[in-house]
C-alpha cells in the first residue's frame, strides 16, 4: 500500500470503527450494538457513541431541528436516534410537554456522562490512529477569546493547519468565562484565553504576554503625544461588556491612572471598540495586535502614558487529567513555541 493510501480509522454516524484506505471500507461492529451473550441470554445495551453525540448536539443547539443541521442529519433520523437511546438506557431523556428541548433529570444525568464517552472513544480512535504511519489526521476542537482571537489565536491555528494540513480544524471564539465553562465540563478540550482563569481543574501553558495601547481618533489632540491624567480629565473610555475578564483589565488599568470626571461606554467586542475609537467616540485600552492595522493605516493613534498599560497574558487551557487526542497534544506542545515567534514577530511558517 502506497504512503497516501494509509488505513485511516473513524467512528462514523453508523456506530462502527471503520477503516479507509485504497478505496475500500472494513466495518468493525459496534461493541455497544452486542445485544445476545453466548447461550442467549440478554446483555446490557451500552448506548452507541454517535447516539450520545445526537443527544449532546440537541442540547448545545438547542433543539432537534438545530441539531439535524449542525449534523447533519434529517430531523426524523435525530428523533429516531434519541427514541432508540431512550429505549437503550430505559428512560425519558427528554421533557416534551413543552416546546423546547428540555432534558429531564435522567436526561440530564446521561449528558452529564456522555461528554465523558465521547471523548474517551475519539481518544480511543485517536490512539489507534498514532500506531499507523504517515501523517497526523483527525479533528482538532479548539476555543479562541475574543481578545486572543486578534490575531494570537488566528495566527496559531494557521501556523497549525500549515504544519498538520490533514487535520481537520474546528474552532470557537467566544469570552473567557464561557470557554473556561467549556473546557472543564468537557465541551472544549483546548482553549486559546487571555488572561489565566482559576481554576483548579484547569492545567495553564503560557504562550506569551500581548502589549497594550491607549488609543484614540487621529484628530485627537492628544493623538500620537505623551499625555499625563490630568490632561486627559472627563474623556470617555470605550469598555467591553460587564463581568467580562477585559473588562476587569481595562478597569485595573485606568485604575493605575487616576483620571477624574472619566466617563465609559460599553462595547461587547474588541473590533467594534477600535472603529468606535477611529469614529471618535472615545479612547480604549486595546491589545497591540487589534490596533494593529487600525494604527498602520492612519484610522486610529496611539497615547503615551505612564506607566504604560500592563501587558496581559495569553495563555492555553485544558482539563487536567483529560485526554487529549494527538492533533490536540500537538497544539498544546506548538502553542509556546509559535508564541514566542509571534511575540517576536516571524510570520513566516
């Protein structure tokens, strides 16, 4: 067999292992599938891992219509999955006297094991896959913050996606708060975060330390000048959303400034906050990376101050003590070192 025509192996949506390669397709049968134990007796049913995928795919979607799109699969074929796991695990999974997807306390306690078996059979997989040769395949699931997805988390995943190019990449960007949620209820393996969340189920591999600027219109008159606080007294400052880590940083910051009659505005990304600052509605404390292009072609200016705002750390999360399959060993062995390339600046991959 030619290096290109490497047996690769998959859970499919059929609850089997199969093996690809030169064209053909051998079907291993599904342990959980077993239903008659030698002499007839009846065996324990163990729920297929694709059936448990469908249940989890309606609760993070939201509904079973949701789920069949994000599958995909038809919305009969999502309601036969879950009337079949009901059947194998012999209960309600599902409340439906209303009219969203509302799980019902056993339903609730299957979800709370299903992450857990999903993961351990794309671990299992991921296993198998590392003892055959050739290049590293499969699925990396990976998280980004808003604030490291800038240009961090981009710049990783293509430094990744240019190394590993049979990988396939799944990514989401959302807040802090909601990633860190993620990974330690096993949603996310891998996350991409600004700043270091505690907690004590997380494992955290510092990538590098992003510089911060105070910026501003370039009519400012302040713009592209060294500014003390007293200067700067009743300026409006664009904030991100309440609760949110950046938040908090940008709060620290000005804190250190001491700058009276300032007023804020909220605004619930990055981006937004650099073009509302080009508008000239305010001035920000952004990362150096979002103001980036903003800076270099003249819509926004950069404000001296001192002491200059501190930087913040970019960091990766994973569960501790949680499998990761190889693709996701690789990026958190890559996360570092591409880091402090990026930190110096090398954006040749």
């Amino acid at each position: 067999m030619a290096a290109g025509d490497r047996p690769l192996r998959r859970l499919c949506p059929d609850g089997r292992l199969h093996r690809i390669g030169s064209g053909q397709r051998t079907r291993y049968p599904c342990r959980g599938h077993d239903t008659a134990r030698p002499g007839g007796k009846s065996a324990v049913t163990i729920p297929g891992v694709h059936r448990l995928q469908v249940l989890i795919a309606i609760v993070e979607t939201g509904g079973f219509s949701a789920a069949a799109r994000v599958l995909p699969l038809s919305q009969s074929t999502v309601s036969s999955h879950i009337r079949q796991l009901e059947i194998e695990v012999g209960a309600t999974l599902f409340d439906r006297s209303t009219s969203v997807a509302k799980l019902t306390p056993e339903g609730e306690i299957l979800l709370e094991y299903a992450y857990s078996v999903v993961s351990l059979g794309q671990a299992a997989l991921d296993r198998v896959n590392r003892s055959a040769p050739g290049p590293v395949a499969g699925e990396l699931r990976v998280g980004g913050s808003t604030t490291a997805g800038a240009r961090v988390f981009p710049d990783l995943l293509a430094r990744f996606a240019d190394l590993y190019p049979q990988v396939s990449i799944e990514f989401i960007v959302a807040n802090v708060a909601d990633l860190t949620q993620r990974v330690c209820d096993g949603e996310t393996s891998v996350a991409v975060v600004a700043g270091s969340p505690s907690h004590p189920s997380l494992e955290t591999t510092h990538i590098l330390d992003e510089e911060h600027l105070l910026v501003a219109a370039p009519t400012h008159p302040l713009a592209g000048s060294h500014a003390t606080a007293s200067l700067l007294r009743g300026s409006r400052f664009l904030l991100r959303e309440a609760g949110s880590n950046t938040r908090r940083y940008q709060e620290e910051a000005l804190g250190h400034w001491r700058i009276r009659d300032l007023s804020t505005s909220t605004v619930e990304s990055t981006h937004a906050i650099v073009a509302c600052v080009a508008a000239g509605l305010g001035l920000a404390i952004v990362p150096e990376s979002a103001a980036a292009d903003a800076l270099a072609s003249g819509r926004i200016a950069a404000i001296q101050m001192s002491p200059s705002p501190p930087t913040r750390s970019i960091n990766l999360i994973h569960r501790r003590g949680h499998p990761l399959t190889r693709p996701e060993e690789l990026f958190v062995k890559m996360a570092p070192l591409a880091g402090a390339e990026i930190r110096e600046g090398k954006v040749d991959r």
